[in-house]
C-alpha cells in the first residue's frame, strides 16, 4: 500500500490544493512535498536488497481484458521513486522568493507531476505505464505555456509533438505485445509487464519492436537526433519546470531502457544495441561541443545534461551490470547535480536579469556562500573523484569500454569536455572584473541555502559512501542480466 500512497498522495494534495487561494498554496505544496518524501524515505529504509517486487499492490483495472492497476518497487525502480521524492520538495522551496501568477495552480501541476512521476516508475502494467508516461507531459506542457518565456507557445507545441510522437511508437509495440499474451484469468490477453518478458518473439518482431520502443524513449531522454526540441525547452520554461524536466522526467526514457527494451526484445538489441549505443555516444560529443560554444548559463546546462544522458543510454546498451549499475545510480547524481545547477543559474538570473556570461564576472567577491555551493555542484557535475557524478561515470564508462573499447573512448571524452565548459562557465561568471549588473550582487538568502544543502550533501554521500545506492540496486541488476542471457540463447 505504501506504492499506492506515492502515487495517490501528491494527486489528492494537488487537487485540494486548487481550493486554496494566494501564496498559501506554495506552504501547503512544500509542505505535501516533504510528506512525500518522507513516504520515499521509508520505502528506501524498509527495502529489502533482492531481486523481488516490494510494497506491491494490485487492483483489476479493465478486468475484461485483464489490465490491472499493479504497482510495487523493485531495485531497479527504487533509486527512481527516491530521486522524486528527494527533488520536489527543493524544487517547490527554490520558489519561495519567486511570485507566480495563479501559485495554485503552478504548484497543483508541479504536484501531478510528481504523481504521474511516481506511477512511471512503478507501474507493472504496461499500459498502466502508459498512461502515467502520457499523463507526466500534460503538468509540464502546462507549466511551460503558462509561465514560460515569450517564445514559449511554438517552443511547448515542439516539445508537445515530438514527444506524443515517440508515445505513439510506444503504444502501438504494447498492443502489439498485449496481442502475443496468452488468456489468463478468463481475460482474452495480459498486460503485465512481466507476461511481456515471457513472450518468445521471432527476431523479426523483435527489431521492429525495439525501434519503436527506442524512438519512444530516446525523444523522452533525449537521445541524439532526437534532440531538437530539448535545448529550447528547458531554456523557455519557467526554472521549476526546467528542473522537473531536466532532473526527474527524462529519467523515465532511461527507466523504460532498462525496463522494456532490455528484458522484452533481447535479440533486437543484440541486432540493434551497437547502432543505439553511436547515436548515443555521437550525442555525448555533440551535445559536449555545443556546450562549450553557449553564452547562455541555461542552455549550457541544458546541453551539458542532453550529453550526460547519452552516457547513460550508451550504458545501457553496453548490456553489462556495471553499465546497468552506472545508468542507475547516476540518474539519481544527475538528477541532483542539474538540479541544482538550474537553481544557481536562476539565482544569478534573478540579481542581475541575464544568463549571457560575457555581461557577468566578479560575484564571487560578494558570495561565498553561492561561490562554495556553486563550485560542489559544478564538481559533481565534472566527476571529479569523491563526489556523485564520478561513481555513475566511471561505472558507465567501464561498461561501455567493456563492450566496445573504441566506443568507450569516444564516450570519455564526456569527462574532458564537461570539464572545460563547466569551468568556463563558472570563470566567465564568477571571477573577473565585476560588470554593472554584478557590482551590488547579494548571496544566497536563507530559503535559497536550504534548496542547495541538502544537495550539496547528497554529491558527497554518494560520492563518498556509494555502495548505499549501489547494494540496493545490485540483486535487480544481476537478475535481470541473468534473464537477458538467459532468454537470448533460447530464443536463438
């Protein structure tokens, strides 16, 4: 039951709070947040490290044609159902000395979003998944309309259709895999995902199978050329979108990877992995180049994080347990780190009304509170050894060397380019000749510091003291390879 109360919790608390009026809604939705998060807390302590589906509960749905409303959490879900639950709250008190029109509103959306969050990574339906990765994009679509910058309408409808697009792919493969099922239970076929993982599919349907779950999921990530409508996404929506987007929901692209393609179509991706695996490495090193080019703070960030998640793409793919482990756990330090990112670019926007880095220089001699945050989160971000982001990239880069030594290579480069972006940024921002815009710059406010200590926190426990991600996740992982083995060889 504790599965249906994450799901069910923030919906019923964003619904209540439609009837609250004024600012109120912002303490009531913090408020929401942190009881989620309290909830995601337990589910991590009580979680029992194995291979086993954990706080489960299942109701029929459409029982006449045996789809179920089933959730639960297993170790590859876990890390996921943790990231949300830890980013709302700080994402809703990264607001608090922002005014919005219509707060309640705004934060009912942010609220159904956590929610439709949650049933994506614990759904085990496949059409139950289905609806809460469909039902994730209308909050966001709204956010970014309502209160995004003024380009916001054509950049919301791109964003819009690229990803109904991909959905359609998806859907179209569920059916087609509902209509392989056998009866069960008197219903004519099953949706349970793990039916799916028992069907004997011919290699034939499985490459097409795998390609229209790859468009799905690599337009949700985003995954190189699928990436278009990213950049200027994140840069027009209002910054609470931006890291709702950035830090939780392109998870659910890499998520459905390893939860779909991996188990379901094993012989598509032996045909097909290598080819998933360039595009994703073409976008670590595209998206790197491009990074280092912008001038915009926000579009930087935006094309640092579509580069990092083609890392994770590329991991997953390798088909290893150390690349699984690494796309698992670093979607929780990317997560934290881009997050927190997207804040300070806020901050910095919000004293001096630009992100363009060639009219900032010289905040640091007035913060040394956003300077230390600053520079943590920056670190994380680059790998650097002891912090977050360098257990979930070397753990990736060793299981993409693994399977292919020329593409790990090309795939470290990640390393060497976020380095020199991320330091330029902070350079051009922070050091230097202050500018008229920069002369009078204040630090971090006492609400603005709580958002970035726990973060700033977790880069190090995760940098420091991995293996209490890592255990979790470990027995899943080592199943599920077992299984994909397992299931190639018979179907060859």
């Amino acid at each position: 039951m504790l599965t249906l109360a994450l799901i069910l919790f923030p919906a019923v608390a964003a619904t209540l709070l439609l009837l609250v009026k004024g600012e109120t809604s912002r303490t009531l939705a913090f408020g929401a947040a942190l009881i989620e998060l309290a909830l995601a807390a337990y589910v991590f302590v009580g979680f029992v490290p194995d291979a086993k589906t954990q706080f489960a509960f299942d109701y029929p749905w459409i029982g006449s044609l045996g789809i179920r409303f089933s959730a639960g959490v297993d170790g590859i879900s876990l890390l996921l159902v943790l990231l949300t639950g830890l980013l709302t709250p700080f994402i809703v008190l990264s607001t608090f000395n922002r005014s919005y029109s219509r707060p309640s509103v705004f934060y009912a959306l942010m609220l159904y979003m956590q929610a439709a969050l949650m049933g994506v990574f614990t759904a085990r339906d496949g059409f139950l998944f289905y609806l809460f990765f469909e039902a994730a994009l209308i909050p966001i679509y709204f956010l970014a309309a309502m209160w995004g910058g003024e380009n916001r309408i054509p950049v919301t409808f791109k964003f819009f259709v690229y990803t109904i697009f991909g959905s359609l792919f998806m859907l179209v493969a569920l059916v087609y895999l509902y209509y392989q099922t056998a009866p069960i239970n008197g219903a004519p076929h099953s949706s349970a995902i793990t039916d799916f993982y028992n069907l004997k599919l011919t290699p034939a349907a499985q490459g097409w199978v795998f390609w229209a779950f790859f468009i799905a999921f690599a337009i949700k990530m985003p995954v190189f050329p699928f990436h278009t409508w990213q950049p200027d996404t994140y840069v027009e929506s209002p910054t609470p979108a931006t890291m709702l987007l950035a830090g939780i929901m392109l998870k659910m692209g890499v998520y459905g990877l390893i939860r779909f393609i991996l188990p379901i179509v094993p012989l598509g991706v032996e045909a097909w992995g290598t080819t998933a695996i360039i595009l994703s490495v073409i976008g670590i090193v595209y998206g790197s180049i491009i990074a280092i080019r912008q001038r915009d703070m926000k579009r930087l960030i935006a094309y640092s994080s579509f580069s990092h998640v083609g890392l994770m793409a590329a991991g997953v793919f390798s088909q290893t347990e150390t690349g699984l482990q690494g796309a698992l756990v670093q979607m929780l330090a990317h997560g934290i780190n881009v997050v927190g990112m997207f804040f300070i670019a806020d901050v910095i926007f919000s004293r001096t009304n630009t992100r363009q880095l060639d009219q900032l220089g010289g905040i640091t001699r007035t913060t040394p509170k956003l300077t230390v945050y600053f520079m943590i989160m920056l670190l994380g971000s680059v790998a650097l050894p002891l912090t977050n982001g360098f257990v979930g990239e070397f753990l990736l880069l060793h299981g993409v060397f693994t399977y292919n030594h020329y593409l790990g290579l090309a795939a470290g480069f990640t390393i060497i380019f976020g380095a020199v972006y991320m330091l330029r940024m902070f350079q051009k921002s922070m050091f230097g000749t202050p500018s008229a815009r920069t002369e009078s710059f204040a630090d971090l406010t006492g609400s603005e510091s709580w958002v970035l200590l726990p973060l700033a926190f977790m880069v190090f426990w995760i940098g420091i003291y991995p293996v209490s991600f890592l255990k979790v996740t470990e027995p899943a992982v080592v199943n599920l390879m077992k299984y994909i083995g397992t299931t190639a060889v018979s179907l060859k």
